[in-house]
C-alpha cells in the first residue's frame, strides 16, 4: 500500500489523522510520516485500515448494535 492509498482510505473511513492515531493507539505524528511516505508503514497497519474499508464497505461493523443491544444478531 502506497502512502497515497493510506491516505485516501483514512479520509474515506472519515477519520482524521488524529482520531486514527486515537484508535490505533499510535503518535499523530507516526500517521504523518505514512502518509508522506517519509516512513515505511509496518504490513500490519496496510492490513488493518484495508480491513477496516472491507468491513465498513460490507456492513460487517455492528459494533454500535452490539453496544446498544448487548448481544451479537
């Protein structure tokens, strides 16, 4: 995954750097640095915001439903 393909999927999932930095518990900085590709981005943070696309893409994420109604349907 390019820098520019990281980038276009973090704005699609609507977060903002900070918020993704937030999430995955990493610096704000650490999602600047991947972003201009000034720093190579481990294979598992490729993996986890393509899964995150896949899994809002496919309405896979119930995670609100599970909250609000405590169990999985």
């Amino acid at each position: 995954m390019t820098a520019d393909e990281f980038k276009d999927a973090r704005r699609w999932l609507k977060y903002s750097p900070d918020a993704l930095a937030d999430e995955w518990g990493v610096a704000v900085s650490t999602i600047h640095r991947w972003e201009r590709g000034a720093r190579k981005m481990p294979p598992i943070a490729a993996y986890a915001i393509k899964l995150m696309a896949y899994n809002v893409q496919n309405g896979l994420h119930k995670l609100q439903k599970i909250k609000t109604e405590g169990k999985l349907k």
